[in-house]
C-alpha cells in the first residue's frame, strides 16, 4: 500500500470514528428521553482506484416497530381504563359508602329512623320536623347526583371537543414531520431528529385513539385507526383526515346523540358511529362517549326510577286518606304532581311538599295528613306508621330501570349502591391490567433502546480504533518526513 493510501485509509477511519463518537454521545445523552430511537452509524468499506477506508453511510434509528405498536395499542387501552375509573370512582364517591352518614343509603337510613322516632311520640313537634328535615336531606341528595351526572356529561362533551382537536393538530403536525422528514431522505440528510418528533407526536395521539402505524416510501408513515380508518396515509391523500365535532354548552337529563340534541361524530364531514365500538373508540376519545351517552344516562335512569318509585308509594291511593287524585303527595316533582310521562330527570326535580316543609309550620301534616285542612289527634301515629309501610312493602316499581321484580324502597336503594360499587371496582380492576400491561411493554421498549453500559463500552472501541488510525496517520508523517531529508 502507498503511502498515500495509508494515509486516505486513516482520515477516512478518523472522520468515521469522529462522527460514532457523536452519535454515542447522542444516544447517552438522550437515554431517558420520551420517543429518542437509538442511533447507530452505518458504514461500508470504500474502494476508490488504489485507495480504501471506510465510508459513512448514514445515521440508522433503531425501533422495535412491533413493541411500538403493541405499546400504543395499550396506551389506548389505559386511556380508556383511567377515563372510565375516573368517572366511576367520582359518582360512587358522591353516592357515598353504604350506611356511611351524608351518603345515599345513610341518608335513607336516617330518614327511617326519624318515621320510628316519630311514630313512637307523634305529639312531639320536634320529632316531625326532624323527619321533614330527613326526607329534605334525601331528595337533596338525590337532586345534587342527578345534577353532577348531568355536570359529568358537559365535561365529557368538554373532553370530547378538546381531544378532537388534538387528534386533527396532531394529524397536521405528523404529515408536516413527513414531508420534512422525506426531504431530508432526498438530501441524503439525517432525519432521526425528525422521526423522533413525530413519534412523540403519535404517542400523543394513541392514547386518544388506538392506532396503527404503516411506513411508507422516503420515511413517511401512515395513521390508521385500529379499526382500520384512514387518518392520514400521503399514498392515498396528502391531507390527512378532517374529524368532526360540535360541543354543547349545556346538557340536561333529556338530550341524548340519538335524539340529536348532541353531536357526534364526522370525518370529513360524513358522520360515523361515535360509540365506543365505533371507527374512533377504544382509547379516552371512546371513553368521554361512553360516559355521555351510556354511563351518565343509564345512572340518571336508575335515580330517576328512585325517585318516581319514592313518589309512588307517598301519593294519592297510598297510605295518606287526605290526598284527593290529582294532588301531590309528600314528594313532588318540583312542587307539582308527578306525569308519568316526564320521567326523564326527575332525581333533578323530586323535592318535599312545601307543606310540611322543615322550617314552616306545617310538619304537623306529616302525622294527619298532607292534604289536612286542620290538626288532628295528637297521639295518633297511624299514618306515621302507614308511610314506614308504604317504604318496605314489596311493589313492583312503575320504572323499566329498576327492573321488574317486587322489591321494597330501600332494596331498590342498595341494589343501586351495589351496582355502582361493583362498576367502579371493574373500572379500577381494568385500570390495573391496563396500566400493568403497558408498564411492561414501556420496559420491554426501553431495554430495546439506550444501554449506557454498551454505549460506553461502544465508545472505548471508537477510541480505540481513533487511536489506532491517528498512529497510522503519525508514522506516514515520519515516513514522509524521511523520504523529504534524503
């Protein structure tokens, strides 16, 4: 080998050695962070006439495509799990534990007992105000779940809106990274700065909606949704997709996506099915629907059969003789007689006849009579007892939502708090999995990616091999420096 060629050899191993040193460096220094794909050097062997060495080919990233895709699935799923285990945990707080004092059972509860306390002393003007006071308290309570679900459904409509726009700001971000990405492939540039951008930007996305990534030529991607909807795929159409949606300001117990009173879904302003088994369901966008227009509505449902059950048996043809037909009984529907056919949020509406109200005058009515012109016997506890009856008797209730067997108020009460509990212990159980699930495929991830130790030990060797082609390059000069002297 000439001197010459000696000499290309070991420059060219420097500039090699010289670009692994920062690529090594890179990778070290980006070890912890979200969505940086590891990066090695690609080089091949150079052959020019006379001369070799090495050439750099490029930067390659290095990415388990099939760990990342499984990974962003289960985002998707955790997505879901934590959105649901947040509204379940939310409202079964509300509801309280069972027999816990201010919850819905205990509320119930205590109004129990203040029927027994004042059936055993009627006379006592207290004791009737302490059992107006109670049955308040539980309509209270009923009418703040019927509104939180309600506020529930405003900020899932909320949520709904804002990851809408995510999606479509992602969707326009990742096809800009594409074309960046491609030009810079053009250029024979390095675009593993612009690759990790991009992933970080559809991580994002995947947790909205699960996703499916496809590569396509001059390292552009493709977005499809799990279900297999186009997103954005620049084979097809640059654009990507247009999703639509319309958030409502206010939502009540009667406005419901099939009614069209709430918006749903479009994408490129032809509308699809915007439930959870839907093109778009399956991660926290699925979720915030799930809660609008299934969850939310069927809980309403239930506090609305309560609360017409608990009308029922107080109204006229009950155990009060003094109700004529058409008057309320001791619970109304916002003061008047409750139509069967105006069901629909009626836990919102339900409230105690403001005659035997706890701070007027009139509690005495609770022991004669709500529709009692005048007192009667003091010590009589006939109708006191009469409504303690009318609570445990076994009906079947008027609402489809409480089903359809016999049961006393208050079994229909703690078959609502077992269901709830046992929802939000399904929610926290699914959480759990999921979170678990991904936690170990971010692992599996993260042990494909950065090992510092090896990065290390890949170093040494690059100054090793910089060492060895610096003395190379050391020896021609002495070499040359002799021949120069004779």
């Amino acid at each position: 080998m000439s001197l010459n060629g000696a000499l290309s050899n070991a420059t060219s191993g420097l500039t090699a050695n010289s670009r692994a040193a920062t690529v090594i460096a890179s990778n070290i220094a980006n070890a912890s962070t979200e969505s940086y794909g590891r990066r090695e050097l690609e080089t091949a062997s150079r052959a020019s006439g006379s001369h070799g060495g090495v050439q750099v080919l490029g930067v390659l990233r290095q990415v388990d495509a099939a760990v990342l895709s499984d990974r962003r699935l289960s985002d998707a799923g955790s997505g879901y799990a934590g959105e649901m285990e947040a509204f379940a945990s939310r409202i079964a707080g509300l509801v309280g534990e069972s027999g816990a004092l201010g919850s819905l059972t205990g509320r119930l509860a205590a109004f129990e007992t203040a029927l027994v306390s004042a059936s055993a002393d009627s006379a006592s003007t207290q004791r009737l105000q302490t059992l107006a006071r109670a049955g308040l308290d539980f309509t209270d309570m009923l009418n703040a779940l019927g509104s939180d679900l309600q506020q529930s459904r405003v900020a899932a409509d909320a949520g709904i809106a804002r990851r809408v726009d995510q999606l479509n700001t992602g969707l326009a971000r990742v096809r800009a990274l594409n074309e960046a990405i491609a030009a810079d492939v053009l250029r024979k540039g390095d675009a593993a700065s612009l690759k990790d951008e991009r992933q970080r930007v559809i991580d994002a996305l995947a947790e909205i909606v699960p996703l499916r990534v496809v590569d396509r030529p001059l390292g552009a991607q493709a977005i499809y949704a799990a279900s297999g909807t186009v997103l954005l795929d620049p084979t097809i159409n640059s654009a990507p997709a247009e999703i639509g949606f319309t958030a409502t300001g206010a939502i009540d117990a009667a406005m419901t996506l099939a009614g069209g009173a709430l918006s749903g879904l479009t994408i490129n302003g032809v509308a699809i099915s915007s439930s959870n088994a839907g093109p778009l369901g399956g991660g926290s966008l699925g979720a915030q629907f799930q809660i609008r227009d299934l969850l939310a509505p069927e809980l309403q449902a239930v506090l609305d059969g309560l609360s017409r059950d608990l009308i029922d048996r107080f109204a006229p043809g009950g155990p009060d003789g003094t109700l004529a037909p058409g008057d309320p009984g001791l619970f109304t529907d916002a003061g008047a007689v409750f139509d069967p056919l105006d069901e629909v949020g009626l836990a919102g509406r339900i409230t105690l006849n403001a005659l035997v109200d706890p701070e007027g005058s009139g509690t005495w009515r609770l022991r004669d009579g709500v529709g009692a012109a005048t007192q009667g016997p003091v010590g009589d506890a006939t109708l006191l007892t009469g409504y303690m009856t009318a609570l445990e008797t076994l009906t079947l209730p008027a609402s489809a939502s409480l089903g359809s067997g016999s049961k006393g108020f208050a079994q229909h009460v703690a078959e609502f708090h077992s269901a709830l509990s046992l929802t939000r212990i399904r929610a926290e159980d699914e959480l759990s999995f999921t979170t678990a699930r991904t936690t170990a495929l971010r692992e599996i991830e993260l042990s494909k990616g950065v090992d510092s130790d090896a990065e290390l030990q890949a170093l040494i060797r690059v100054e090793q091999s910089y060492a060895a082609n610096a003395r190379v390059i050391s020896v021609v000069d002495e070499l040359m420096q002799r021949l120069l002297a004779i």
